[in-house]
C-alpha cells in the first residue's frame, strides 16, 4: 500500500510540474501557501466564481494525468 502512494506522489509531483506556469502558480497559492480559493481569487485580481472553475479544471487535467501515468508505470 505504501508503495502504492509513493507512485501516486511521484505522478502527482510529475504531473504538476507538466501544468502550464500559471495553472502551477495557482496550484502553489492553493496548496503550498495553504490557501481558500477565495483567497487565492483575491490574490490573483480574479472572480471567485470563476477560479473554482479554473481550480477544478486543473484538478481534472491533475487527475487525468496522475491516471494515464500510473498506467503506463503499471504496464512498462
């Protein structure tokens, strides 16, 4: 099991270095500096309404990714 969410570290980390500099910007106010979306809007000068659609896009593309490269640890 633990091998298991080192792999899913390892993609994580992967795959947020892949997401363009804004979106890891995003990532990093959300994440690293612990921050709400709300807070992260403020910050960045954006609608609230419209960074939980840029959050959860980014989530997807981070899912998505972290999925396919699982997959191709997992059959290389």
């Amino acid at each position: 099991m633990l091998s298991d969410m080192d792999d899913r570290l390892k993609a994580l980390e992967y795959c947020v270095a892949k997401l363009n500099k804004q979106d890891r910007d995003l990532i990093n106010l959300k994440y690293k500096k612990n921050m709400t979306i709300k807070n992260v809007a403020r910050e960045t000068k954006r609608p609230i309404h419209g960074m939980y659609k840029t959050m959860a896009r980014i989530h997807n593309l981070l899912k998505q990714c972290i999925s396919k490269r699982l997959v191709e640890w997992r059959t290389a």
